[in-house]
C-alpha cells in the first residue's frame, strides 16, 4: 500500500523552536550568495561572503546547487563558522539523487548548523536533468511528492519504509542523528499549480524565484492554501527570491540579463514572468536607490510572502553588494 503523504507531527527538541513554521517574531531576510571563481578558495570565499552577509542584517545565507559543490555540505560548513545565521539550499533537485541520501545529508547539516538548516528541493529542468544523469524526466510531481514524503518520515521517525510508484524504499537501520533538532523545514522551488498543489500537501514553505508580488497574490498562494487546507495543514511559508541591486549604474540591466538568462529557457519562469507581466527575468529585477528597493521587496510582503531572499546581488561592486543588502535589512526591519 502506498505511504500515508500526511505530514507527521514535528520532532522539537529541548530549548529549540519548529524552524519549519514563521515564528511570529515577522519576515525573516535572506541572501543568495556566490564566491569569484578567482577565489583561492571556494569555501573560504563562500564563508567570509557570509560573514559580511551577517554583518550587513542578512539573517539567512542561502546557495543554489550547482555541477561544481555540494551545497548542503558547504551550507554546513558555511552554518558552523557563522554562528548568527540560518543557512538554507534553493534548491538541490531531485532527479538524480535518492531521498534517503538527501535525508542523511540533511540531518548532518542540521547537526553542523546546531538547527539552523533549511531543505529546499525542486524538480530541476528537464533539458538539464535528461543531459547531466541520463534520468527520464517523466510524472515529476508525483516523484516530488514521494521523495518529500520520505524525506520529511525519515527527518521526523528516523525510519522510512515506503512503497509508491517512483520509490519503492525501506531503511534497513535506524537514521538519527545526535544534535540534529528540530525537524528542518523542507522547501519547495514550487511554480506551477501541480508542484504547489504537492507542497501544500507535503511540504512547510515554497521558494519561488522570479514571481511578481501580484503573480504570488493572485497565482501562486491561492493554489498553495487550498491545497494545505484540503490536507488539514496550515499554510505553508511562501519565501520568494527576488533579483535586486542598489545601484544607478546604467549597465546594471544587461549584467542582470546575462546572469539570468537561463530562467529564460526553462519553461516554468517565461511562464510566471509573462503572468507578472514581464518578458525576462532581468526585467523583473528590483534596481535603484535604496528607498526603491526597499519599497518593491515591501510589495513582496504586501502580496502573502512570508520571507524574501534578495538574489543576483553580487553582480556589481562589492559596495553595491553591501549597499543592496543593508536596503533589503531596512525593508524587512
């Protein structure tokens, strides 16, 4: 029989809070961060990009997963060295990898970050998936939903046994892991209404990346809501991730097109740029003065996200970095 896709009850351990949940204490500020590939080194370069992130008000670091780091590891890695920061990943895709080593990973890393990590996992593109592991990107929304599912039972029991029609698993030893409370959030890069239909089910937070605040208030978090209604959870954590730069450099546009144009070839983000009413990623970016900026990602606010993560800020000088980042402290202050 199929696994029950309800969500457990979530494990606190002693003296520590449900990071899965918004804590009530208002929006929480986070930050994609990169490292120079002149870096000497790249997880030195990663960490002490974080420290100046923290120093600034960012009070999340998150990374990307890419084809040259781990980025659960060097989320672990970056949690343990500055210790005033959540860390979190948007997001590792789920072809290619098995939801039991993704659990171990998880669990490793909350242990590291003494319970500051978030999982973020998305279905990828299928043009890159098919090229990268030779994997059929064939019913995605419904292998998301099994591997969140197995995902969130092995973080919350420390066993698994599942049978479903992309997974067929059983945990042959118990999997938990000292120090590794609470049970971390698990995310979703959810855009479409299949995916955030599965996340309202299954999952405690979204991470949409290049959804204008009016797609998130008329799209994105109605889908979201009905869905966790249906399943007697309560809404999940909508975390949008938006370009910005404070800056009146006039090149800053074309930087952005270029760092952003490959969401224009993967199906899902012309999709919501259009419902937003733009045709690029780059034109949805926030760039300007401090007041501007902080102003759009109020917008962000205004329309149903809980959180926001200011992306592509590392494009520029490195005091437009800091600048950018200090404006979105005072819009979620």
């Amino acid at each position: 029989p199929r696994q029950d896709m309800n969500r457990p009850a979530v494990r606190v351990g002693p003296g520590m809070t449900d990071t899965s949940r918004s804590s009530g204490t208002g929006p929480t500020l986070g930050a994609a961060i990169s490292f120079s590939p002149d870096a000497e080194n790249a997880v030195d370069a990663a960490i002490a990009r974080a420290r100046a992130a923290a120093d600034a008000g960012i009070g999340g670091i998150w990374l990307g997963q890419r084809f040259d780091y781990d980025a659960i590891s060097l989320l672990a890695l970056i949690g343990r060295e500055v210790p005033d920061v959540s860390v979190g990943v948007s997001a590792v895709p789920i072809y290619g990898r098995h939801p039991l080593t993704v659990a171990a990973q998880t669990l490793t890393a909350q242990a590291a970050t003494h319970g500051r990590f978030q999982l973020g996992l998305a279905l990828g593109a299928a043009r890159l998936t098919e090229q990268a592991f030779d994997v059929p990107f064939t019913r995605s929304a419904a292998r998301l939903e099994e591997f969140v599912s197995i995902v969130r039972q092995v973080l919350t029991t420390g066993s698994v046994e599942f049978h479903g029609d992309a997974f067929d698993t059983t945990l042959p030893f118990p999997a938990t892991l000292p120090g590794a409370d609470p049970v971390p959030p698990i995310l979703v890069a959810a855009l479409g209404p299949r995916a955030l239909a599965v996340s309202g089910r299954v999952a405690d937070g979204i991470l949409p990346n290049l959804a204008a605040p009016s797609v998130l208030e008329r799209d994105i978090i109605p889908t979201l809501s009905a869905a966790a209604e249906q399943a007697g959870r309560p809404t999940p954590r909508v975390i949008a991730l938006v370009p910005a730069l404070v800056t009146d450099s006039g090149d800053a546009r074309e930087r952005l097109a270029q760092a952003t144009a490959l969401y224009n070839t993967i199906p899902s983000y012309p999709r919501v740029l259009d419902l937003g009413g733009f045709s690029r990623a780059a034109d949805l970016a926030l760039v300007g003065s401090a007041d501007e900026v902080a102003a759009g990602l109020r917008e962000y606010l205004d329309a149903g996200a809980t959180d926001v993560i200011v992306t592509q800020t590392e494009l520029l000088r490195p005091d437009v970095q800091h600048e950018t980042w200090e404006a979105a402290a005072s819009a979620l202050g």
